[in-house]
C-alpha cells in the first residue's frame, strides 16, 4: 500500500500572502477556523484518521485548550528532539498521546501507516511550507489556500513562499470534488466569505504540469 495524499492547508493574505504576526495568526476568522477544522478531521473511512505535521512554532502558537488537534494524529517537528521531547511529555500525557515528535518532515512521513492514516495535512509554519514546496521534493499533492483580503492595514512578519511558477490554482470544481469525496461537500461557501473586516475565497492549487 503506498503512502497517503499530501496536502498543505493555509490561510494568507493577498497580495503579500502574510501568514503571521509575532508567532500568531493575524486574524481571528471563526468560519475559516471551522474550514481547517473539518477539512483536516473529516476522513471517508471511519476507520481511519488524518495526520497533521507542524512545526515546533506552530505547535505553541495552538491554544493549549485546543492541542493537540483532536481527532487528528500530530506529529510536530523539531531539530532539538531531545530538550523539546522533555517539555512536551507532560502535555502528551495530560491529552492522551495523539501527539508524536520526529526531527525532519521526511521523518514524520516514516511514521505513516497507510492502513491508519488517510491523508496527510502539513498545517505549517512558513519554514514547514517552505521545505514541503521544494521545488525538488514533489510530496505535496494540493495546497489548500485560503485567500484573505482585508480593508485594514494588518501587521506581518511570517509570508508563504507559494512559487507560481511552480503551482497553479484550479477551478473552484476542483476543490467541490475534492470536498465532495471526503463528505464535505455542503457546508462551505467557496467564494467570496466575509467576516468582520476580512473577505476569503477557499482556493485549492495543484503543481504545473
Ligand atoms: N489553514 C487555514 N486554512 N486556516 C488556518 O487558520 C490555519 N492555521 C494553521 C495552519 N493552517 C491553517 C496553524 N494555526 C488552531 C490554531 C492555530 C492554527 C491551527 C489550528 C486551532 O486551535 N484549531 C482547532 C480549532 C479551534 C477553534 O475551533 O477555534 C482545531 O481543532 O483544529
């Protein structure tokens, strides 16, 4: 049985595709939380769950009443596996162990067992994306990428290196069949959200062929 699809899943702001502000989300969008919640839980077989990798960063940037994501495999990356391993037991304990820690992304795909895991969501940060993006690793199947704009000047420090040259975003039935099939398909509007001073599309982007 071979490895489970891979997806990215993101939020940023256009034009600038900022991701971040001083270790946090830049917004608070109640809908698209709801978005990344589902798209990255849902499974098609009940049988099985999604893993989601993250980097060390993005793993505290989670609300501790919120991680590890629930329902959800995690697996959390760092080079300094052990002084970080010492820190984490106490969580991993409090919450119940869906939570593993590997030092490379190539690592964490070691863990992956396809007759348990359905799919696979890198869920960040920028230096996670980056690497996954890589022009020669080839292990990303989509980019699920929230388009934000917004009527205010926001603060950012962190930005999504999304190459165009490299990926090209599909048609907005691209992203229904894929939603379609993991029984998704009703419960998101794709264009044209707004919440507070922020307007979004959920777009979905796949590599240039
Ligand atoms: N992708 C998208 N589309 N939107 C995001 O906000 C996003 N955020 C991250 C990665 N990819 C994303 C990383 N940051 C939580 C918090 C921060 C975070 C990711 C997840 C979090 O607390 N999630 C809870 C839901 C919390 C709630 O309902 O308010 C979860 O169960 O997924």
């Amino acid at each position: 049985m071979d490895r489970p699809e891979v997806s990215i899943i993101v939020a940023a702001l256009l034009p600038s595709h900022g991701i971040g502000n001083r270790g946090k989300l830049p917004w608070r969008l109640k809908k698209e939380m709801k978005y990344f919640r589902e798209v990255t839980t849902k499974t098609h077989d009940p049988l099985k769950k999604n893993m989601v990798v993250m980097g060390r960063n993005t793993y505290e940037s989670i609300p501790v009443k919120f991680r590890p994501l629930k329902g959800r495999v995690n697996v959390v990356l760092s080079r300094d596996l052990d002084s970080y391993r010492k820190k984490m037991e106490q969580e991993v304990a409090a919450n119940g162990s869906m939570l593993q820690l590997a030092g490379s992304l190539d690592q964490a795909l070691l863990f992956v067992d396809p007759t348990k895991i359905e799919e696979i969501f890198i869920i960040g940060g920028a230096q996670l994306y980056k690497t996954a993006l890589d022009k020669a690793s080839h292990m990303v199947d989509r980019i699920l990428l929230t388009e934000i704009t917004s009527l205010e000047q926001l603060q950012l420090d962190t930005f999504l290196a999304l190459d165009s040259t490299q990926w090209e975003k599909r048609f907005e039935t691209e992203l229904s069949s894929y939603l379609v099939s993991k029984g998704l398909a009703d419960e998101f509007q794709l264009t044209g959200n707004h919440e507070g001073n922020f307007q979004y599309d959920f777009t979905l982007w796949k590599r240039k062929t």
